[in-house]
C-alpha cells in the first residue's frame, strides 16, 4: 500500500512539473515575441581581449562563438568532444567570419578534474581573461550522477561552473585591473528557475525522489543564486568583475530533441520558438554591451533586466548556497587558489 502512495505521489509530481514547465514555456514564448524588438546586439570591436565558453561546440554555444568571432576576440572553446568544435569553426570560417582566433580545449563539466585541467590550460594558454560565460548544460536527464557523486544536472549546470569560476576567477581580476571596464562572468540559466523550490542542501541529488525537470529547474535556480551572491561578494571586495545571469529564451536548439513536444509537434517549435541566433544574441549582449559595465547581479532576458523568483533574490538562501558548495568542493576561499 505504502509503494502504491509513493508511486502516485511522484506520478502526481511529475504531472505537476509538467503543467509548471508548459505554463513558463508559453509564458516565456509570448515574452520573446512581445520583446522581440529589443532582443538586438551588433557585434562590439573586442580586439586583442580573451573569451572562455563552456558547450562551444554545438547549439546556443557554437553561435555565441560565432558572434564573439565577429567581435575579433580570441575565443577559447570548451567542449567535450573537440573535433566537433573544429568542425564549428570550419563552418564559420567558411562563412566568411575571418576576425577573431580560436583556441580548442577539452573539457567534461561532468568531472572536477577535468575543470581543473581545463583551468590549468586556459591560464597556460592566455594570461588575460575578460569574459568568462558558463554555458554547456544537460536538460531533462534521467538519474545519473557524475564521477565526483552529483547528480548530473546539479553537477554540469551548477556545480561544475561554480568550480571552473573559483579557478578561472583570479585572471578575470588581474585581467580587470589592468582595463578601463569589467571583466564579466555570464551564467546562462533560464526561466526554468521559476520552477524551482527552495533547495534541500541535505538532498541536492533528489536521490529518492527524483524527478528530471525539478532537477533542471533546481540547477538553473542555483545558477541565478550564485550570479547574485558572487556579485555581491565581488561588489563589497572592490574587485572590478561583474557577474550577470542570462535566459536566451525559447530557444530550438538540440536540448529539445528527444521531449514529447519536438518529438509530436516539431512545427510548434519551428514556428514558436526562437532561432539559436535569436537565442545567442542575449548571451551577447550580456557579455559585451558597454551599457551593463558595471552593472552586475542581474537576470537578462531579450536583452533587458528581467525580474526573478522570490527564492532566487532571497539572500539567505543565497548564502546558503554558496557555503554548501564550497563545502561539497572543499574550497576555503572562493577565487584563491592554494
């Protein structure tokens, strides 16, 4: 009788999730076509300055490269599978896009020792760093946990970024000290986050109770949390690096495939949704427009300041977080590397 409760109890949790996520999805569609106007960002003259993106071989990411290209900034790619990242360039290179250079490096989000040798690599290959976006991510995964024991959204999405920042977070501050603006860190979350409830820090792997879109939407929550609590702690230490959360929209893109709306109405998705250049160009205009220079803690969206859910603004909780994860990472001090 008690496994018949519980089987209700999570079937009622996921159809809960469901109607959740299709009401944000529709809301967030009707958002980016009223905004659409809005939702614009030439590419900015970046010469000579250094860009690190997660996820940079394929989707939302492989366009962003596309535009920090066009800007004619040295871009340095992170993906898992660099031959896919090569194909990206070839494909922009010979779309005429000839600005900028490109260095490839390997990385698997799923694993802290790969962060860090991802780390290592970019400081050995660039001694500045003027923007840091945290972008490759997983959606809707059925339970897996990565090597160091997080579940895999937690631990792509949030927990791995938040690593790669700490590593990363000492050239974009001597980076900064040595420019006129910010160097800025861009965690691309989502409007997903709205769906998530305050965290469980004793069960962030929602082990028992597992349930694929409330771990997303807890990952993308934990994301926004992190961009307003880092920024804040940045603020207070007079550090010149703003940090900023970006939701590039509904966006058709290959994390969609495989979901029972692309699977029975791809037309909605094409006619609905928006394109990954659409998508790319909150990323940049979050990362390069000089009108959010010195502007930092903020969630944007089609390119302007958007508001954000009750938990995510919540200082407490914020706080909570970070403990908890340097705890889980056993860092003392956030940015210092011993």
């Amino acid at each position: 009788m008690n496994r018949m409760f519980a089987f209700i109890w999570i079937a009622l949790k996921h159809i809960k999730y469901e109607i959740i996520y299709y009401i944000l999805g529709a809301r967030g569609i009707f958002e980016d076509l009223i905004y659409s106007t809005k939702n614009k960002c030439e590419p900015i003259r970046k010469t000579g300055e250094f860009a690190v993106i997660t996820g940079g071989a394929r989707g939302l990411g492989a366009v962003v490269v596309k535009k920090l290209l066009q800007c004619d900034m040295h871009v340095i790619i992170g993906c898992r599978k660099p031959e896919a990242a090569e194909n990206v360039v070839k494909k922009i290179r010979e779309n005429g896009i000839g600005t900028g250079s490109v260095t490839i490096l390997q990385i698997d989000m799923a694993s802290l020792e790969s962060i860090k040798r991802f780390a290592n690599d970019v400081k050995n290959k660039a001694d500045k760093l003027h923007i840091l976006i945290n972008n490759a991510g997983i959606m809707f995964s059925p339970y897996l946990e990565t090597e160091d024991g997080f579940e895999s959204h937690w631990g792509v999405n949030y927990i791995g970024h938040f690593y790669l920042t700490h590593l990363l977070l000492g050239t974009l501050i001597e980076t900064s000290n040595l420019s006129d603006t910010n160097t800025r860190i861009i965690n691309v979350t989502s409007c997903a986050h709205f769906a998530g409830n305050k965290i469980d820090f004793h069960d962030v792997n929602m082990k028992n109770n597992y349930i694929p879109s409330a771990a997303y939407a807890q990952s993308k929550l934990a994301q926004l949390m992190f961009t307003k609590i880092l920024d804040h702690r940045l603020k207070n230490e007079g550090k010149n690096v703003r940090v900023l959360a970006v939701h590039p929209g509904i966006v058709d893109t290959d994390i969609f495939n495989g979901t029972f709306l692309k699977t029975l109405f791809p037309w909605v998705i094409k006619l609905l949704f928006k394109t990954a250049d659409q998508g790319a160009t909150s990323i940049l205009y979050t990362s390069v427009s000089p009108i959010l220079n010195n502007k930092g803690g903020i969630y944007i969206s089609n390119c302007c300041e958007s508001p954000v859910s009750k938990i995510a603004d919540d200082p407490l909780q914020q706080e909570q977080l970070f403990k908890h994860s340097l705890s889980s990472l056993d860092i003392i001090d956030f940015g210092k590397i011993n």
